[in-house]
C-alpha cells in the first residue's frame, strides 16, 4: 500500500467516505427520507392495539368474543354512598334520599345510561353503612373521560348537600380523567424536558453550540422519521400506548450517543494534527464500525421482546428497533456529511467560561480515569473481586422479586383523592372495584341448561368462598352472551384475590359450565389480567433471554473475532443487569432507601419492568462495550501490549463514555421524578443500570478482566476461523504501513491481522 492511501473496508467507512463526497446530496437524501416516513405515516394513520390484543390467555380470549359479536363495552361507572358514623344506615331515610338525589343527579346530566339503584341491585355492605349507584356513561367507552366531567360536578354538588355522607365516584371514565388531568402534563413536560437536558449536558461536554446541537438534531430527526415509520408499521403490528414514550428514550439515548462517539474521535483526531478530511475517515472508519456493530447489537436485543406474544410489548420492541436503526443510519451517512460542510465551524458557538475536553496529549485522555485505571491495572485480582462482589451483592434482593399488575393504591399511593374512593370501596365491598368478568358464549344463551348453569355459577362462586357477592349477569340474547360480574374475595390484595379468580377457574367453572358441550366462558378481569400476564411474562422470559444472549454473542464473536471477549461482554452485561434488578427490588419492593427517590415500598415490581429493562440494557450496555473494546483492539493491533491497550483504549473513550452516560442518566431519572410509580420503577431502574454499567463494569471490571487475560483476550480457536472478518479496523494513514501484527490464540498458530 502507498503510503497516505487509505483503506476503504467496512460499510461504515465506505457510507462515511461517500456521504463526505457527495455532502449535499446526503443531506437532501436524509431530509427527504424524513419527510416522507412523516408524510406517509400521517397518511395511513396508526393502527392501535384492540383491547382483545393486549391481554394474553383468556382475557384476551374474553374480549374478541364481545368485539366479534359487536358488542361495545360502555364505560362503567360506580357513586359510594357511606355513612360517616357506625349509627346510619342504608335504610335510614336520610341515606334512601341521599341516594336518590344522587340518581337524579346523574340522570340529569344526559351523559348516562342504565342507573340503577343499590336496593334493586343489592349493592349494599353487609353492614349497611355503604352502597353502591352504579350508571354507564353514554357514547365511545375510549372517550368516555372527556364527558364524564358534568357527571362528576353533579356528583360533588351531592356531597356538599349532604355533609353526613362520603358520596364519591369511581370508575374507568371518572379515573382516565383524574389521571390525564394529573399525569398527562406531567409526561409531556419529562418528554420535553429531555431535549434540553441532553443539549446542555453536550454544551459542557464539547463546549461549543454547534458541535453540541449536531448529536440532538440528529437524535430529533431520526425520532420524527420513526413516528412516520411507526404509523406504517402499525397496519402489520399495532401500536400499544406505551410504544411512542420507549421510542422517544431509546431514540434520544441511541441517536445522542452515536453522534457523541463519531464526533469526539473526528475531534481527537484532528486534534493530533490530522486535517480534516483524514480526521474523519478515521472516525468513519473506527467509531462509525463501532455505531454499526452497537446498532445491531441493539436492534438484535429490541428483537427479543417480538417472542413475547404480547401486543404492548411487541409494538414497544418493533418502535425501538426502527428507531435505533434510523439513528444507526443517519450517524454513518449524515453526520459525515454535516461535519465536511461544517469543517471548522463545528466550534462555533464557544461557550464563555465553558472549558472544551481539553486533549493534553493529543490522545484524548482522562486524567482521572488514568489515575483510577492504574489502580486496577496494579491490582486486577483485587478490583475484580471488590468490584464483581459488590455487583453480586447488589444483585441479591433480586432473588426474591415478586412481580404483578400494580393495583390503584400502588401506583399512586394516597397522591389522589380517587385512590381513597377505590380503598374504601373495597374495604366495604371486598373485590367489588375489579371483580372478575365471565363471558359465557353459547348457541343458545336463553336456552334452560344453560340458564341453570349461570344460575348454579352464581351460587358456586359465593358457596366455594371465591366471592362474597353480589353476582351480577347481564345477558343479550341476540348475540347469545352473558356476562357475569363476580366481585373477588381478597380485593386490592392481589395474592388473595388470586386464590379466588384460581377457584373461579378450576372448580367452579368446570362443575357448572364444564357440563355442556359447546359453551366458552373464559374468566376476565384486573386480576385476571395480570395473573395471566404475568404468566405469559415469566414463560417468555427463557425464550427472549436466550435469543438475545445468543445473538449479541454470535455479533460480538463475528464483530472481534475473540471467543473470550464474546464471551466476557455476555458475562459483564448481565452483572450489570442483575445489579438494576436487585436495586429495583430493595428500593421499591422493600421500600430499602425509597424516599432518597421520593416514594415508598409496594411490595412488588410492575410484572413487564424487569423482561423490559434486560431487553434496553442489554441492548445499551453494548454502546459502551463495543466502543470501548473496539478501542482497545485498535491499540493492540497497532502493536501496542494488551496491558498497554487496555490503558489507551479505556482513557481515552472515558470521555465520551461519561457523556453519553450521564446523558441517559439524566433522562431516564426525569420519568423517575413522575408521580406513577410504575415510571418511577423504569426510570430509576434504567439510570441506576446505565450509571453501574459506565463505571463499575466499563472502568474496572473490563480492564480487570481484559488484563487478567492478557493475551488469551484475543483467542479464537482454529476451528472457529472460517467465520467471515468482520474486523474491518482502519487506523488512518499515520498506522497504515504495509505491516502486520501477530496476535496469540494460546497454543494455536497466531492469526495474523492485517491492518
């Protein structure tokens, strides 16, 4: 090779080398790419995930038969009537006109249907101090809460007239109200917020404006692209509420770090006294084979969550890996072409008072993390052990995680009035707030065997002990369904409600409707649902684990072409991951430290969090991996000794590294200051992870291991080399002598890489 000729090899260099060439018809082609996933997506509109898809098992199954028959679920609602005192009861006159004034109300309205009084229905406590009003709310159940607020006015206005009764209401369309009136503000400000937090952090970390926007525009626009994508998408595997908000943190995260890592070694490398275009080969050459091979390595682990069998969690994997592969896209083809017409002015916009990373040796690196590298490096057994034991003891709370559906009081503690209607509700009416729902589907509903066997499942669900009553049916006869309302013993305690629904299921059904032939009565329900969820989550649990360990196991061995560090990436993600897992479980099922975070012990994790968290961050902690280990290789190819390498490769990326770190630190905690307690679970659990994964596993436990190893790091046994090279390692022309350097397989021949 002459020397100053650079190699091309690798997609990432030849896309950077070609968008650097043709620097405006890469941008025009990104612009329009943007446009027209927008365009295209508004036009088709997103498909929604059907109530009937969002729950496994019978749940689901208990839906698509009211869907199929046309049958529209109105949005129910329930009025408590109580008296304040032991003294008053339901039959006390006061209370019978408390209660018609109340149903009056209501009616008046013109917003509800079918009101209908306790002493018809008997929805009255067992000890008469309590009844229950219960109305549906007119028109499309799904915006039922924008028209019940008149409802909830007449209801108030009860309550002032009649100050020796609690007179409150509860009920889909009553708490989707409270919760977007509390809560919707309040995500979209920790959405907003996110973009700014993100920019100043890169402000500090390059101290320019233009160098700094250039990782956040990149990050919107792919963001943008994706929503249009997404609608697209939608019409093969609809879209669940959650998938927008995962897109929009997996995007900001993967868009903000792959631009940080392209434009912090175009920086060091012009710094060493490369120009410009030579400056950012290289770093189309190195970082942009790093962002490739972490963006495969993402979108393989995002993969993981389609062998779920879960609508929400299908469309939540399916959002992120559209997104972080737009992100990889436009980090290898429009940003070399934004930083060649940039040049220079990527500086513009010095911050007074704001210090650059300063480059004092032209390399790059951090004082500090060299001081705390040659720590481990003089001691690798004891960093490895201090470090890898208090990992594991971290990790150890996990052993007893309990998960489920977190029930009202849990996820909003006593922080809404509504929470202390549901508790007393329940307290008067065990189960009453969520009770299980039967759909009985026959050939004939009215006909007389299946009528007694409705009627004797009445009397079985309160006679086995699983409810305490009242049984409500409710049948139509042109669709030939009936639905059974079965109030659970147990209430808001999930375990005990549990018991009752697995009562409902085994013995009582089986005994009433197990007798005839052609009937379907799958049980539904809050409880229902998340027991079966929760079932589906723990079953899918050995699939999506193996998938995505095999995969990112098979990359990394193609992308370093060493079975050890194949081998150690596995092993340090998932301590990482177990480490997120035990803090999760001490701070929020043990409430250990809970108020440093500003909420309490529940007893119990959200039943997707932790499948959820092992998918992101493993996906993730291989941003980190990739870019630091690629570094390492980099040096050691270039002759220096493993010891050595390991120093230049991890100081010199700690920068970046802690940039990009504390970047999703800060934005994962944002949704861990939100009031729900299932976003204050996955925020304080994505950040605690990316803070361990940036520190403790990339800063010591790496090194440790990588110098322990020395130069079995790089063993890859002879059986295993008719693998394809997927190195692709260019160094720029300062290294690109025509020579090569032997690397040790232990007692095998060296391979002999050629860079």
């Amino acid at each position: 090779m002459r020397q100053g000729e650079t190699r091309v090899r690798g997609i990432a260099a030849r896309a950077g080398g070609w968008s650097a060439r043709h620097r405006w018809a890469a941008v025009g082609i990104w612009v329009l790419f943007v446009v027209l996933a927008m365009g295209i997506g508004s036009a088709v509109g997103q498909v929604e995930v059907k109530q009937s898809q969002q729950m496994p098992g019978e749940v689901s199954r208990a839906h698509q038969i009211i869907e199929d028959a046309g049958l529209e679920e109105p949005a129910g609602e329930t009025v408590l009537v109580q008296a304040t005192d032991t003294e008053t009861k339901a039959t006390a006159p006061e209370f019978r006109s408390a209660v018609d004034a109340v149903m009056k109300a209501v009616q008046s309205t013109g917003e509800v249907s079918d009101v209908t009084s306790p002493y018809e229905t008997g929805t009255v406590s067992k000890d008469g101090r309590s009844a229950l009003i219960q109305f549906n709310v007119r028109g499309d159940p799904e915006t039922a809460h924008k028209r019940i607020e008149p409802v909830l006015k007449a209801v108030e206005k009860a309550q002032s007239e009649h100050q020796g009764l609690v007179i409150e209401e509860l009920g889909g369309a009553s708490m989707n109200k409270t919760f977007k009136d509390a809560f919707g503000d309040d995500f979209k400000q920790a959405e907003f917020s996110a973009v700014p937090v993100a920019l100043g952090i890169l402000l500090i970390a390059f101290g320019a404006l233009v160098a700094a926007l250039l990782p956040v525009l990149l990050a919107i626009s792919a963001i943008m692209a994706t929503t249009g994508l997404m609608a697209v998408a939608s019409h093969f595997q609809p879209m669940g509420e959650s998938a927008n908000s995962v897109m929009l943190l997996v995007g900001l995260a993967v868009g903000v770090d792959y631009c940080l890592f392209y434009l912090r070694r175009e920086r060091e490398e012009r710094a060493a006294g490369r120009d410009a275009q030579t400056a950012l080969m290289i770093a189309a050459a190195t970082s942009g084979r790093s962002i490739v091979v972490s963006g495969v390595t993402v979108c393989v682990a995002m993969a993981g969550m389609l062998f779920t069998g879960i609508a929400e969690f299908q469309s939540m994997g399916l959002a992120a890996l559209i997104v972080v592969a737009v992100a990889m896209v436009g980090s290898v083809t429009v940003l070399p072409a934004l930083m060649s017409l940039l040049g220079e002015r990527v500086e513009k916009g010095r911050v007074p008072f704001l210090n650059r990373v300063k480059r004092s040796n032209g390399s790059g690196e951090s004082r500090v993390w060299r001081a705390v590298l040659g720590g481990v490096l003089r001691r690798p057994k004891v960093s490895l052990a201090v470090a890898a034991g208090a990992l594991v003891a971290i990790a150890l709370p996990a052993v007893g995680m309990h998960t489920q559906q977190l029930t009202l009081d849990q996820e909003f503690g006593d922080s809404l009035p509504i929470v202390r209607t549901y508790e007393r509700i329940n307290k008067a009416f065990p189960g009453g707030t969520d009770p299980a729902r039967v759909v009985v589907k026959a050939e004939d509903i009215s006909a007389p065997p299946v009528r007694q066997a409705i009627a004797d499942f009445r009397a079985q669900a309160i006679s086995s002990g699983a409810s305490e009553g009242p049984v409500e049916v409710v049948t139509h006869p042109e669709e030939n369904i009936a639905v059974i309302d079965v109030p659970l013993v147990g209430g808001s305690d999930m375990a005990k409600a549990e018991k009752s629904l697995d009562l409902l299921r085994d013995e009582v059904r089986p005994a009433t409707f197990g007798k005839l032939d052609g009937i379907e009565a799958p049980v539904s329900g809050q409880v229902a649902g998340s027991k079966d969820f929760n079932d589906k989550i723990v079953g899918s649990v050995t699939p999506v684990f193996a998938f995505v360990i095999i995969f990112a196991f098979v990359l990394m061995l193609l992308s370093f072409r060493s079975l050890t560090i194949a081998i150690t990436s596995i092993v340090l993600n998932l301590l990482s991951v177990g480490a997120a897992y035990g803090i999760l479980t001490a701070v929020f099922q043990h409430g250990w430290g809970a108020s440093l975070v500003g909420t309490e012990g529940v007893g119990a994790i959200v039943s997707w969090l932790p499948l959820f968290l092992f998918v992101i961050l493993f996906g993730l902690s291989m941003d980190y991996h990739v870019f630091v280990v690629s570094r390492i290789r980099e040096a050691r190819l270039k002759g220096r000794d493993t010891r050595d390498a390991i120093t230049h490769g991890v100081v010199t990326t700690a920068g970046v590294v802690t940039s990009a770190a504390v970047i999703m630190v800060a934005v994962f905690a944002i949704f861990g200051t939100l009031s729900m307690q299932t976003m204050k679970q996955m925020g304080v659990g994505l950040a605690a992870a990316v803070l361990i994964d940036a520190t403790v596993i990339r800063g010591v436990l790496l090194p440790a291991v990588m110098a322990l190893l020395g130069e079995r790091n790089w063993y890859l046994p002879k059986w295993l080399r008719w693998l394809p090279d997927m190195t692709h390692d260019e160094t720029g022309p300062a290294a690109l002598q025509d020579r090569q350097v032997s690397v040790r397989q232990d007692d095998d021949e060296p391979e002999r890489v050629r860079v």
